[in-house]
C-alpha cells in the first residue's frame, strides 16, 4: 500500500514536470491570461532662446526647438510671432513658422527666424508647437536701446577704499498656488490664475509660464514675463481659456512650468472638466464676479508696489480702474436681472483685466537707453533756432526806415 501511495505521487510529479516544459515551450499558461497593454504618452518640450537687449539697427536671433519628450511619434510644427509693444497693447509685426516634421521618441526639431527691429522699445515673443492633439506655447520679451556714446574714462588716482562687508548670499524659491480642477462647458471663456510668491531670501528674475494643453483649446497668457519677484511678494499669471463649442466632453490636463533666470523651475497641473450643459446663468455671473474681484485686487497690489519702487504705472492702473467700473456695472445689471448686459460687462472686465496684467509687466520690463548725444543734439537744433530769429529780427531793425521819411514818402503819393 505505501509502494502505491509513493508510486503515485511520483507521477504526479514528473506530470507537473513535463506539463510545465510543455507550457513553457508551447507559449501557453496562465500568463496567457493577462492582458498587459502600455499606454502610449504624447508629451513634448519646447525651447526658446534670444538675445533680451539689442542695439537698433542689429537683428534678433530667434532660437527654437522642440523635444519629443513622449513615448509615440508626432507630427509638430513651430510657429514664432514677435509682437510691438506700444501704447499698453501688442501690436503683431512678423510671422515665421516651419513645415510639419514627424519626429519619433527623444527626437529634437530645431528652427531659426531672424528679426530686425524697426525702432527702439520693447518686443514680446511668441513661441509655440503644435504635435498630433496637444500644443505647446512659451513667450519671452527683449528690449531695443540706442547705441550709447563711447567715453574715454580719465584716471584719477584715489586713495585705496575699505573693503565693503560680506554680501549676504541668498536664493530665490518659488511657492505656486493654483485651481488643481477647474469646470468649463461647451462655447465658455473665462479667466483663472496661477499665483507665484517668492518664499526664499533673493529676488528672481525674468519669470515666464509655459503652457502646454490640447490643441482645441483657446489660450492666452498674460502677463507673458514678469521682470523681478522680491523676497515675501506674489504675483500672479491670468490665463484665458476658451472651450469651442464642438469640443467633446472629458477632463483636459493643463500642464504649466514657471521658470526664470535663476535657473528655478516649478510645474503644475490643472484639470480642466469640459462639459456640454452650462450651470444657471446666474450662477455663472456670480462665480466670475468673485474671481474678477479677486484678480483686480491682486493686480492692485501689484500696481502699488510697482509704484512705490519707481516704475510708471499710470497706464496701468487708469485700465484696472476702467475694469472695476464695469465690473460694478455688472453686479448692477446682475441685481436688475440683466443678464445679458451681465455678460457684455463681465466680457470686457475680462478684457481690460488682461491688457492691466500687461501693461504692469511692460512698465517694469521696458530698459529703454537714449543715446548720450542725443539731448545735446536736441540743445544745438533748439539753440541755432534761436539765433536765427534773432538774426532776421536784427536784420528786419536795421532795414527798417525812419518814421520821418515813412511820412514825406506817402505825402508825395
């Protein structure tokens, strides 16, 4: 009996045995029943580059490239706008853009425009690429100076000065705060932000958002770089977002990075619900009422603390004052159950909300250099008008005939 029971189990075990060399040979077995799929990820990096002053008459090179940072290949196209900045709004100058390339995973896509400035001021570029669904977008701003006088220093001998105490060493470090889940439907625009604060101990420089999102949707970035963030301030990003009518419903991730010249790059992600039946207008009126009247109020702080170091605001304040005004109009409208003019006021708060955002970073972005010649130019013209009507005053004198001989002249006639 116990032969039995041993002669059986050593069956079994040589049946395991060759049904497992089976298995493994054949390609069949229980692995065979899961369903591994990998999702492909489309992703992308664009970069930009340029010079942030030139001299007029000089060109700016405009640098860009796009990285395939996802695991499928794309088709992308780049797009450069440059953009004048004059009287607080931006004025479009010049459109360059490349031919659609497929580009397969880890591959790069380089392109070059080259621009000349017509006059001294201040520019803003517009960088972006659009692969398959999803675009990519990045600006950046540079200023246009005359050229300044040479001086030949003169030596002066001084007597050594006391070494000056030790700089204290420090470093920007950027806090964001934003929406992590915003919802839109079908046909809506409106305005959200994302809040930078400075929470280390030096000031950073030059912050810029970049923004990359599906290509359907509509958005606009204001201000496009922001010059210096000091140690305890906040500043704030205003993007506009447009949902088109004939978009699909589902959830669409805005991915942003803020960076600067520091060197310092924070990311987010907000998620933007896109559905096809809108709220009760008057829920709708009321929400952006509360966000407007928090974005003007962050834009004025703005604007005062840009004040109390220097800068020319006045433009800027003169459009955020023109926004509160109408956005007083539409909670009045809101009241009376205007709902229609409700919505034409909230339209252009949303407006004159963007063009304060940029206004304030132009005000403190413009490096403008007048030429060392040029007041003394100025001085010489305004001079040698004068001295030319005193000339003709004293020549006009001295020609001019007695009043005696004026009379016996017109007696004899």
């Amino acid at each position: 009996m116990r032969k039995a029971y041993l002669a059986i189990i050593l069956l079994l075990l040589i049946a395991i045995f060759l049904a497992r060399d089976f298995l493994s040979t054949v390609g069949f077995g229980l692995l065979s029943m899961l369903n591994v799929s990998i999702q492909e990820k489309i992703s992308g990096k664009l970069l930009l580059s340029y010079q942030p002053s030139i001299e007029i008459g000089n060109q700016q090179n405009i640098y860009t490239e796009f990285i395939n940072t996802g695991t499928s290949q794309v088709t992308e196209k780049i797009e450069v706008r440059v953009y004048g900045y004059v009287n607080g709004t931006l004025k479009p100058l010049a459109y360059y853009y490349d031919i659609s390339v497929p580009l397969e995973p880890g591959m790069r896509r380089g392109f070059k425009s080259v621009f000349v400035p017509p006059d001294t001021g201040l520019y803003y570029i517009q960088a972006k690429s659009s692969y398959d669904t999803k675009v990519v977008e990045v600006w950046g701003a540079f200023s246009v100076y005359y050229p300044q006088a040479q001086v030949i220093p003169v030596y002066v001998p001084a007597p050594p000065a006391a070494a000056p105490p030790a700089a204290v060493v420090g470093a920007p470090e950027l806090a964001l705060e934003y929406p992590d889940f915003v919802k839109f439907y079908v046909g809506e625009k409106k305005l959200i932000n994302i809040s930078v604060k400075n929470v280390g101990t030096a000031a950073a420089h030059n912050l810029k958002l970049y923004i990359s999102t599906s290509s359907l949707i509509d958005i606009s970035i204001y201000p496009k770089q922001l010059s210096a963030l000091n140690p305890n301030e906040t500043l704030i990003f205003v993007i506009s977002i447009g949902i088109p009518s004939t978009m699909q419903e589902g959830i669409y991730p805005l991915e942003f990075e803020v960076m600067n010249d520091e060197g310092i790059k924070k990311s987010g992600e907000i998620s933007l619900q896109v559905t096809s039946v809108p709220p009760p207008e008057e829920e709708e009126i009321s929400q952006k009422i509360l966000n407007y009247e928090f974005l003007i109020s962050e834009i004025q702080q703005q604007i005062n603390s840009a004040f109390l170091q220097g800068y020319d605001v006045s433009l800027a304040n003169k459009t955020l004052s023109l926004a509160k005004t109408s956005l007083g109009n539409a909670k009045d409208y809101l009241k009376s159950n205007k709902i229609k003019d409700a919505k034409k006021e909230l339209v252009e708060v949303e407006n004159k909300i963007q063009e304060a955002a940029l206004q304030l970073a132009s005000a403190t972005l413009y490096l403008y250099k007048p030429p060392a010649i040029l007041w003394w130019l100025i001085l010489l013209i305004i001079l040698a008008i004068a001295l030319a009507i005193l000339a003709y005053w004293y020549w006009k004198r001295r020609n001019r005939r007695p009043k005696l001989l004026q009379r016996v002249e017109e007696t004899e006639k």
